[in-house]
C-alpha cells in the first residue's frame, strides 16, 4: 500500500513538475527488494523513471517502455497502458 501512495505523490509530482520529488520518491521504491506482490508497483516505479530521464533530455531504452505497455496488455489492462502512453506523451516535455 505505501508503494501505491509513492507512485500516487510520484505522478502528482510530475503534473506539478516537481521532478526532484518525484525522483525522491521513486529512489524510496526503488531500494525496496522486489517480489512478486509488488512486481506492479515496481514496473509502474520503472515507467516513471523512464518518463522523468525523457524529461531530462537523455535518451531512454524505447524498448522498455513499450514493453511495460505490452506487459500491461497482456495481462488485461490495455486501458491504462494506452492510459499511460497518454499520460507519458503528455509530460515528457518538463517547461522550462
């Protein structure tokens, strides 16, 4: 549950382009060991850090975001990764 509420800060952070929280928060979930129960919350903490090096200008491995929407896909949820592609193309882009 305390992952879920730092994804939740993570992508309010990035809306109000916070990015030095949301990097806070998502190193908090990052340093957790990861199992399967939380393999949700570990790929959700992996597409924003994705979102946020795109923010930064560096390069980010395509091959793995997309792969985060396939994983999503495949297990039903093709909603929110076509959610998240949205949201991702929508932030990606941190104002200057």
């Amino acid at each position: 549950i305390i992952l879920t509420i730092l994804l939740n800060f993570t992508s309010l952070c990035i809306e109000s382009n916070q990015d030095y929280l949301a990097f806070y928060y998502l190193e908090i979930i990052n340093k957790e060991a990861t199992f399967p129960e939380i393999f949700f919350q570990k790929v959700l903490s992996r597409y924003f850090t994705l979102l946020l090096t795109a923010r930064q200008n560096e390069p980010i491995p395509t091959e793995e975001l997309h792969a985060i929407y396939t994983t999503l896909t495949l297990t039903g949820l093709s909603k929110y990764a076509t959610e998240l592609k949205l949201f991702f193309e929508l932030h990606m882009n941190s104002p200057k």
